[in-house]
C-alpha cells in the first residue's frame, strides 16, 4: 500500500502528492488495478469522528502524542480536536493532534494545558502561545 497525501494548496507539514488529481484533498490507497481510493482529509462539521485517512495523516504529520516531552506511538495516541468538537471546531488535520490517552484525559478531564513540543500551548480554548 502507498500512501498518498494530496493537500492541494492547504499543508499540513506533510508531502503533498497529487491523489485524485488536482486540487485533491485526500488521503489514497494507490493499489490495485490502478485505481485509487481517495477518502478525503478536510469533512467541516460532517463528521465528529476521525477518518482512517485523517488519522493516517496525523500519524504522517506527528509521528507521536504532541505533548512535550512524550513520545508515545501513534498505536497508544487518539485524535484530538484542537478546538473542542461541542465548541465548533471542524474534523479537518488542521484542527487535530495526536494525543496519547494520558495527555487526553488529562486536557478533557483534568482542564489541564498541555505544551506541544513546538512550544504553542494547548489550552481549553485551543492553540495559545503564551503559558497559562
């Protein structure tokens, strides 16, 4: 299976590869009788609940849960939404991390911030630069 990520003009700190031609956004499974699956990356509000697509991405784009200093596998890591689902916020890899279960049950249950490992904070409020 070889996996092909096309984003079009949206980047998502992944290679773009056109799948599905251009301007696609998806996520393709290019095997088979040359025909090519694209599910797509960007759904809105459509749907609560990450893609195997979308979280195949993520695995992609974050390698491990985001939280500074954690390494945890994507295997031991959820899609979290930046900004809460209930507040709004779309089911799009621009609003999604990696979390491992500990960093996302303490961020949803504990009301803890979380210092991703590029040094932005996530906040109850979503991304934040400054410490809480």
């Amino acid at each position: 299976m070889r996996l092909s990520i096309g984003l079009g003009s949206r980047t998502a700190g992944v290679a773009a590869v056109p799948a599905g031609g251009a301007g696609a956004v998806g996520v393709g499974d290019a095997g088979g009788a040359g025909a090519a699956r694209v599910e797509p990356l960007y759904v809105g509000r459509s749907n609560r609940t990450v893609s195997g697509a979308q979280f195949k991405a993520l695995v992609v784009r974050d390698q491990h849960c985001v939280a500074r200093g954690c390494h945890r596998r994507p295997s031991q890591c959820q899609a979290h939404h930046v900004r809460h689902w209930l507040d709004g916020g779309p089911t799009d890899p621009d609003n999604l991390v990696l979390l491992c279960d500990q960093h996302h049950h303490d961020h949803h249950d504990r009301g803890h911030d979380l210092q991703h490992h590029d040094s932005r904070w996530l906040t109850q409020a979503g991304w934040g630069t400054d410490p809480p």
